[in-house]
C-alpha cells in the first residue's frame, strides 16, 4: 500500500497561516488519489475567513465539502482545485479533475465527486467553475430574455461572468457598472459595455447586484421600472442595508431576491450540483474570452501566507491562481 504525504495550507484563527503535514493510506476501489496542479482564491470569502470575520450565524452556510476544523478555530479552507489523479480508481486514473477541495498538495476525494477535465481545456481557466456556477445560478433565478434592459452593477469576478452569459442572449440591452474604470479594460476584452456610474436614466427590467457592498441597494431604486427584478449576488454577512421600500421599491412592485449558488434555483429543480458543473464546464470549454480574468501572475503554494497578509493584493480582482 503507497503511502502520500500531504502539505496543506491552515488558517490559525485569524490573520495568520501556517502549513500542516499528514499522509493518505486505504484507498478504496471509488476513491482517487490527486496531485494538485493548481488552486483558486476566492478571494471575498477566503479573506473574510483569514481575517476571522465569518459571523456566528454564517458558519454552517460558509462551510465547505472538505473543510477541516471550525470558523474562529484553526482551519483548512477553500474549494477551488485542479489537479491529476495518481491513484485510485482505475477509470479516472491519469485523467485532470476539478473538485471542491482545499489548498493541499495531495489529497483523496470519492471518484464521484470529481470532474474530469477534457484535454483542450486550459486548466487554469476551470479555476473559474465556482464562479460561474454562482452566475449560471442568478441567470436561471431570474430569466432574462430578449428585449431586456439590464444593468450589472460591480465587475469583479461573479460580476464579470453574470454579465458575460446574459449578453450573450439576443436582443438585450446591457451595461456592467463599476466605480473603478481601469476596469474597462478588461470589460471592453469581453465585449461588454462599461460605466464608472450608475445611469440616471436607465430604466432596468434586471439588475445584479455584485457589489459585496450592502450599502449599495438603495442607489439602485431610481433604476427601477414595473416589475423590475434586484437579484443580490452578494454576500454581505451580518451587515444591514438601508432600503426605501415605500419608493420606487413599491410603486412599481419591485422584486428583490437573493441567488445563493449552494442552492440550485427552483426553475431548475431537476438539476442537480453535478449538472450545474458540467454546464460550467462546457461554457469554459467554448470560451476563450475568460481567460482574461485568470492573474497571468500565480501565486506560490508556499507563499500562499505570504499572499494573505499582504495588503496589496487586496484590490485585485482577477482569479488568482495557487500553483504547486
């Protein structure tokens, strides 16, 4: 029986990591050993856990499938990986998968919790998966189509992806709003039309809020039409919004509604997570254009501590890459 040792990235309650040492042993006819070849940083949540800011009331929503130790304690955290099966189950054996797990070097997951990656799919580029899972989600929670006014508001990464799906349906109408403007740049790479403000004047079926910032929602009430749809993206933990529901909000019989990606929206209730990523990874499979938001620089695995305390890399949005 081969016997791997691990290297693995924790989390010592707040503000500081360190890396832990273990080993795999006993693997089972369905579960596969894998070398990673690549992690991602979300970073919005992976800091709120570094910094220790996770809310009591949100520790079991932000768990993820293979965290070990608990929020406010020590911990292993993330669920961005790429890697190749080196052992284990013999029909995944030398294939690359995705999986939800950690930042460690080696690791073993049930066969069939895994995603086999085809071979003409830039690796890096499935580190968006999450991500887009998160986008596919809001587009089925509100199902915009042709003729649509929409409006996106923040271009980070979940921001970017929503936009970039819902443009892509005929006949919409669509900007994607942020306050930074180098962000054009990027947004122009994707075919997308940008603006550093919210327009005064843009009457929006659906708007996305993907902010993170919880006092945004109420800027958005001048953008509302009849029976206009806020769907929020964002996750604002125990932060409260100011919102003047007697407005706009209720005149013209606004919705507001939450898209969470851990639930798969009831208009697709026949689908399950599995199916969901499959569907991520195909759009991955069609689209080039997203490999502009992968960070052309990557990050060290051993420098991932490094990377954390560094304010620095706090206002970059791109998919920032662990490389092993």
């Amino acid at each position: 029986m081969k016997i791997y040792k691990t290297k693995s990235y924790w989390i010592d309650k707040k503000n500081k990591g360190y890396f832990k040492s273990g080993e795999i042993s006993s693997i089972n006819s369905n579960e596969i050993v894998v070398k990673t070849l690549f992690s991602g940083i979300s970073y919005g949540t992976e800091k709120l856990v570094y910094s220790g800011k996770v809310p009591k009331s949100q520790r079991n929503l932000m768990k993820c499938p293979y965290q070990e130790g608990d929020f406010g304690n020590d911990i292993k955290y993330g669920y961005i990986n790429v890697g190749k099966v080196v052992d284990g189950d013999k029909s995944y054996l030398g294939n690359n998968i995705f999986s939800l797990y950690p930042h460690q070097d080696f690791y073993k997951i049930p066969s069939n919790e895994a995603l086999i990656i085809p071979n003409k799919i830039p690796l890096s580029r499935c580190l968006l998966i999450p991500n887009l899972e998160t986008a596919i989600n809001a587009v089925w929670d509100t199902l915009p189509s042709a003729g649509d006014r929409i409006l996106v508001i923040g271009a980070g990464i979940v921001g970017l992806l929503t936009a970039y799906l819902i443009d892509k349906i005929p006949g919409v109408n669509l900007f994607i709003v942020d306050k930074d403007p180098s962000k054009r740049k990027i947004t122009k790479k994707l075919g997308i039309k940008f603006l550093d403000t919210i327009p005064k004047k843009f009457d929006a079926r659906f708007i996305y809020e993907c902010t993170g910032d919880h006092r945004i929602l109420n800027s958005l009430k001048n953008n509302i039409t009849v029976n206009s749809t806020i769907c929020v993206l964002s996750w604002y933990g125990d932060k409260k919004s100011d919102i003047a529901l007697g407005e706009n909000f209720f005149s013209k019989r606004a919705k507001l509604i939450m898209s969470q990606v851990s639930k798969i929206s009831p208009s697709r209730c026949d689908v399950t997570n599995q199916d969901r990523r499959k569907i991520a990874l195909g759009i991955l499979d069609a689209s080039n254009d997203l490999d502009h938001l992968i960070e052309k620089k990557y990050v060290k695995f051993n420098d991932l501590d490094k990377f954390f305390s560094d304010r620095k890399n706090h206002n970059n949005f791109l998919c920032k890459v662990v490389k092993y």
